[in-house]
C-alpha cells in the first residue's frame, strides 16, 4: 500500500517528544518510510500521529511493532521507543549487520499515539478517554472499581468513553496500523511501552479483560524461556495482565481477538515500568503528576532507556528467528503445560 505524502509541521508546538520523532524521521530519510496516521486537536492546537515504518515490506517476513505514549503523562514509555529507533538511524550508517537484519524483517513504530494527551499531561486523550479502556470489548468477570473502566464521567480517570460509540481516532489509527503493517505477516509482535505500576519491570501478555488463557499461550511460554535462556540476568517479571487486574476495553485483547488468520501468529506484549521504584528513591517526586510516572532526574532516566533497549532489540532477534523457537506437537504441549502452571496454577487443564 502507498504511503501518503509525508507532512511534518514548521510551528513549535513545545512538545519535545514529537520534535525528536520529526528530527529522527528527517534523520533517517530515505530508510524510513513514515506516515501521518491521524491528526488529533487539543487546545486548539493539532497534533500528527505518527507512524514510522523500515525494513523489508514483504508479508513473508516477521514484523514487531514499537508503541508508546498511549498515556500521554507516561513519557517515559515515548522516551524508550524513541531511544530505540534514534540507534536504529544511527547504526544505519555503519552497521552491515543491521542493513541485512532488516532484509528479513520489518520493523513498526508508534512512538506517540496520544500527543494530545502528552500536551496536557493527562493519561487520558485531549477528550477525556483513557485509550486502553475504549476497545468495543466488556469483561464478563469482576473488574475492579474505576480502575477496570468506568463510564460514569470523562472527569474521572479510566473513562471508557460513551457505550457504542466508535474507538478514538488515536485507538483507530493503531488499529489500521497494526492490520496493515502487522497482521498480514506469518508472525509478529508488538510490544507497548507503559509505566506506573509497582515496584518491578513487568512485561505482560493478554488477556486484561478475563482469566482465561490466550490461544498462543504456548508461544509466549516459548517466548519467555529464550529470553531467561538468553538474558539470565534480566529482572522483568513475565505473566498475564490478568494476574493483576482485569480490565474492559483493552485495546491489545481487542487487536488480538481481531487476528484469527490460520497458519498466522500474533502476540502483543506491554512493557509496565515499575515507577514506583523511581518514587521511592526520590521521594519528592510523589508530589507531582509526572514524576508518579516518570524519573525526573536525568541520570536516572538515562539509566531507565539504557535498561530496557536490550529487550525491544530482543524483540527484533526474536522475531527473525522466529522459525527456530516456535513450538510444534508435542513440545507446543509441553509449553502450554509449563505456562499454565507458573500463570495459571494449572486452571482449565
């Protein structure tokens, strides 16, 4: 499919994250191919989504989608898919290993898809809904109180918005993204950038909005277990949101639900940084709405992108790789098996 003509506005806007992502684009022509997804309005101000695409177009290559900003006051989750495309422009000018790379896979960002909520440093988008609870799916199950999706009001946080009206613009634009750029491929994964729970790193899996385990558990277990074998040291913590809460309106259970393709495998992951952590070692931080989600001293946000670049490139390995470490018959079953006692205490075997 075309890419529409490429606009990237002259006026300031004094929002740095989409100044960076402009400067990269401009950075990386002509091995990135990048679109204006949608336009959102806040305060009377217009702001572009963007979507940033490279490597090899072709369906029968692995592709891994890179989101972030979903939140618009966990800039941090911007800051770490912007950190990691700005190396792959980088490494564009020297790494061989890095152009062949990118013959056998292609590679999907969404660094900022609610620049509008990042302006007014809300979670919520420019209309007062919270994106990862606007999906057209309910839970079936006991939700927590607000915290799950409420529609009472766009003045309280995790507003759903209106029962039966359309996604928001910026959860239709990933959506037309993820279906274009991802489900058409034999395999893929998209990983969300997120923080602000706990204490820990966490990297969750579908499904938020039951108990019930995914289709392509056995995958994700198999996922899991090249990364540990791989990454011994790391300090994530891998399960299903569900282990936590659950939630109506999830935009990646939604997204997933819509991949029934046979022969085709999709698994999206959320990286949560635990924010919490950052709170505790700088306390003061607690009195102010960005610092509950993000470290505002500039060594330790360098520390927090430098952490996390291993496991997006991770990712990409992964996904090229693919072939390699995709379970079938009877180690597809031992997989589940495992995954089903660690996650799910061995319910529904």
């Amino acid at each position: 499919m075309p890419l529409p003509c490429l606009r990237i506005d002259t006026l300031p806007r004094e929002l740095p994250e989409l100044d960076e992502l402009e400067r990269i684009i401009a950075e990386g022509a002509p091995h990135l191919a990048a679109r204006v997804v949608c336009d959102v309005m806040s305060d009377a101000r217009r702001f572009p989504v963007y979507a940033v695409c490279i490597g090899n177009p072709s369906p029968d290559v692995p592709a891994v989608g890179f989101f972030g900003g979903v939140h618009g006051l966990e800039r941090i989750g911007t800051g770490v898919v912007l950190a990691y495309l700005q190396s792959l422009v980088a490494r564009l000018r020297w790494d061989t290993v890095l152009h062949r790379q990118l013959e056998s896979v292609r590679l999907v960002f969404m660094p900022i898809v609610n620049p509008g909520g990042m302006w007014r440093g809300t979670r919520a988008n420019p209309s007062g809904i919270d994106l990862m609870r606007n999906a057209p799916l309910e839970s079936t199950e006991r939700v927590p109180f607000l915290i799950g999706g409420q529609r009472i009001s766009s003045g309280l946080p995790w507003y759903q918005g209106p029962r039966g009206a359309p996604m928001e613009a910026e959860n239709q634009a990933v959506c037309r993204i993820v279906e274009e750029e991802l489900l058409p491929h034999e395999f893929s994964l998209a990983l969300d950038c997120h923080s602000g729970f706990g204490l820990h790193d966490r990297l969750w899996f579908p499904y938020a909005h039951t108990a019930v385990p995914v289709e392509h558990l056995a995958e994700i277990h198999a996922l899991k277990e090249i990364f540990d074998q791989t990454h011994m040291n790391h300090n994530y913590l891998f399960e299903p949101q569900s282990c936590q809460y659950l939630t109506h309106g999830d935009l990646w259970d939604h997204l997933y639900r819509q991949a029934t393709h046979p022969g085709r495998i999709f698994l999206p992951l959320t990286l949560e940084m635990g924010s919490w952590l950052w709170v505790k070692k700088n306390p003061r931080q607690f009195f102010s709405r960005h610092g509950i989600f993000n470290p505002l001293i500039g060594h330790r946000q360098q520390r927090v992108l430098r952490r996390h670049l291993p496991w997006l490139d991770f990712l990409v390995r992964a996904a090229g790789g693919h072939q390699r470490w995709i379970p079938s018959g009877e180690a597809r079953a031992q997989h589940h098996e495992r995954a089903m006692a660690l996650w799910y205490r061995g319910a529904g075997q």
